[in-house]
C-alpha cells in the first residue's frame, strides 16, 4: 500500500516552488535555555533517562558518528539510512547551542533529502505495540510530552516539511492504517490518528513558523488540520538557529465521548499555541503509540543537489509522563 499522504494542494506547491531561496538577516542569539520541569533536575539532561517519569531519551552521542546503526533497545526503525546512495537518516558530530553557549556533547541527528531522492527520513519510536498486539510494548498512553531540540541548516529554504508525528492505531481493529496514511476523511474509520509539528512556510514571504498537522476526527476534509495559528501564534523559524520545542498531547475521554483532548507547543520554554476541545478517537484502545522523527517533503525542487542537500537537525529527544522543559545549562566551564 502506498504511503501517499498529507495534504498539500498542487496550488501551494506551486506558491512554495516559486518562492526560492530566501534572504533575511542573520538569526539573532537565542535566550538561554530555560530550566522547567523535569529536565531542571538534569544538567544537560545527564541521567535523565532515569527519570521515573520518562519514557525515552537520546541524545545521540552513544550512537557510532557517521552512520545509521541504532543503538540496541532505542528507536525501532530508521527511514533511508546508510545505504548506499542515499544516507538520509545519520547520526554526525555536532552539539547544540543556546544563546551564545556550546553545549557538551558529541552527535546530533541529521535528516537530508533532496531532489529526485526518496521524500523522507528519520527515525520511529514506538510507545506501545504498534506493529502488532505481540509487540511486548505495552498499550501505549493517554498523555504524553515529548522535547527535542531542532535546528534548519542555514541552507534551508521554504519547501514544506511534514513530520515528527504523535500517534496511534487501534491494533483491535482489523485494517487499522498505519500512522501517517493521508487523504482520509475519517480517521476514526480507519482505526488511527496521528498529529504532527512542523514547519509551514509562509507563500507570500517563505516566513516559516511551527504549526501542527493534526489528523484528528472532526478535520474538516480528507487531508490534516492546521488548527489555523493566529497572527501572534506564528512562532517565527530562523534556519540555522537551535530550537527548544515541547509538545504535550492529551487524547479525549471516550467513556463518554468529549471533545477534550490537548495538543499544546512550547517553543524555548515558552506557550505558543494550544488547542483544546480536540477528538482523537471514539474508542479507548486508540492510545498514543509512535512518535515519528522524521522529515517528508512532496519532492523537492532541483536546487537540493545530492551535494547540497536539504538538511535538518535534532538533538535531545526525551519522552517523558510530564512537563520536561529544555535542557538546564551545565554550570560554565
Ligand atoms: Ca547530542
């Protein structure tokens, strides 16, 4: 079955294509990141993973620099890896910094598609069974935060990019879809959800901002909702510069059905949007169980050589029960 998805009309395609190579000031110097939540217990998220409330965590500097090679029990798939071609998916020396601080560490996550290579990359978590009842994994969650760090290369330009899903699938059910199935109109009927946080260029300026994808049950049409960010939600995006997002997702109670499900973003600490009144799913087997971190592109144009890639960054990955917060600066060396 083909993994077609995500709706993006041909005319916005066109809108984005047309807008090319952008210009803009340089990215001013971050504020430093904050110390909320459960990371505020963990200089530079050392030990975290210990944490009884997180489920996850990576930051990539156990993995072997320059290659695809998941460390065993991590994540549980990688899309277009090292092989040969097309090494999309690796893990390269790199370290995150916030403000005008490196912060330690070896390796980040290095997601690269170009033109005419496969339209995706990254890596699959999963928080519950997800590709089976027998998967050994658990039935996944009702609520769940996630943090990372993101950067765009400074090459970066405005093509749309979809992914880093939250999502589920109803293994009860024979026929659920797999997270990220597109062009449904009635995810309920196919047995999954999933929500993404993505960028989102603007057409008229290649502005990007972070914005959800949300393929939720009451969308309006076949494709995801952009939950319409206003104005002052738009969080601006400047390529080359490290981002803190948390994202916090809350599935709706079923027993009744209420539209009270969440999804909440805080970029560098801070609320930046937050819908609520959302329904995910009709039935209590539907339960958060994959992340994706991942980027999909609908093909990219011809200025995205092999050599000159479209590229982009994560670090600190934690999954966690609670608010985590972005990571707490280590004391200066
Ligand atoms: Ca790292």
């Amino acid at each position: 079955m083909s993994r077609t998805r995500i709706g993006c009309t041909l005319a916005a395609v066109i809108l984005v294509v047309a807008l090319g190579q952008r210009s803009g000031p340089a990215a001013p110097a971050g504020p430093p990141a904050l110390a909320a939540g459960i990371a505020a217990r963990y200089p530079n998220d050392s030990g975290i993973g210990k944490d009884p409330r997180v489920i996850f965590a990576d930051n990539f500097d156990a993995w072997e620099t320059g290659t695809a090679k998941v460390p065993p029990g991590s994540w549980d798939g990688v899309r277009q890896g090292d092989k040969p071609g097309q090494r999309q998916t690796l893990v390269v020396a790199g370290k995150v910094s916030a403000g005008d601080r490196e912060l330690p560490g070896k390796n980040v996550l290095q997601l690269a598609c170009h033109h005419r290579s496969p339209n995706s990359a990254g890596l699959r978590k999963h928080l519950g069974n997800y590709r089976s009842a027998q998967e050994g994994k658990g039935s996944g969650y009702e609520e769940i935060h996630i943090r990372y760090y993101q950067k765009f290369d400074d090459g970066y330009g405005p093509e749309r990019n979809h992914g880093a899903n939250l999502g589920g699938r109803d293994l009860t059910r024979p026929g659920s879809w797999w997270v990220g199935m597109a062009n449904t109109p009635d995810v309920t009927a196919r047995g999954y959800f999933y929500s993404g946080l993505q960028p989102y260029p603007d057409t008229r300026t290649g502005q990007l901002h972070w914005g959800f994808y949300s393929y939720h049950m009451d969308k309006k049409s076949p494709w995801g909702d952009d939950y319409r960010p206003t104005a002052s939600e738009k969080k601006r995006i400047q390529v080359g510069r490290w981002y803190c997002l948390e994202r916090r997702m809350k599935l709706n109670s079923v027993s009744p059905l209420r539209a009270d499900g969440v999804e909440e973003l805080w970029v560098d600490g801070e609320l930046a949007l937050r819908r609520d009144g959302l329904r995910f799913r009709r039935v209590p087997e539907l339960r958060i169980t994959v992340f994706e971190l991942e980027v999909y592109y609908h093909g990219l144009p011809a200025k995205y050589t092999a050599e000159r890639p479209q590229k982009v960054y994560f670090d600190n990955v934690v999954i966690a029960t609670e608010r985590i917060g972005c990571l707490r600066m280590p004391p200066s060396p």
